[in-house]
C-alpha cells in the first residue's frame, strides 16, 4: 500500500490500483487507476472537483506517467461530478447515458 495525504493506493494486480481517500478530503466513492505502459488511465472521478484535484496531484506516488484517459462507469454524482476538474486533452470515456445525465 502506497499513501498520499489525501489518497490510499492498493495494488490489486500489476498495474491495477484500488483508490480510496484517507479522510483528509471528501471523496465519498472509491476510483481504479490502471498505469499502462505509456499512460494512466482513472476510472471513475470522485464526488467534487476538489476531491478529483487530489486525487490526480497523488497519482504521482504511484506512476510518473502521464493520466490519459478518465471512465465514468455511470452517472451517479459520488463518481463522475469530479470529472470537470479533468485537464483538457484528457479523453473522457462513458455511455452517452451518462453525459446526458
């Protein structure tokens, strides 16, 4: 397990991070980051923008490569309302459901 102030990180798999917040910010939903070769890829953004700044300034921690790719499995706030805190030029992947909503 690898920690930043506001972040937990489990390696599940290679490559495969289980994310979660250690209190010191309110996140309110778990996140997966997958460190391929080239980049990173986040699955899911937590519940404000604040939380999402976190947690892309602790990726570091695990990787130095670059975040790419941001899936928002579904539309519930606690997981893609901190989408918009997402740089430009980060593809943004999920169902046309979701955006909608």
């Amino acid at each position: 397990m690898v920690e930043s102030e506001s972040h937990r990180f489990e390696e599940v798999a290679e490559g495969v991070w289980l994310v979660s917040g250690t209190g010191s910010v309110f996140t309110m939903s778990n996140v997966m980051v997958l460190v391929g070769e080239f980049d990173t890829l986040v699955v899911d953004s937590h519940v404000t923008p604040a939380a999402a700044r976190a947690l892309l300034d602790s990726i570091p921690v695990i990787t130095d490569k670059p975040v790419r790719y941001l899936v928002n499995s579904h539309y519930h706030f606690d997981h893609a309302h901190g989408a918009q805190a997402f740089p430009e030029g980060i593809e943004i992947i999920g169902h046309e459901f979701t955006r909608k909503n």
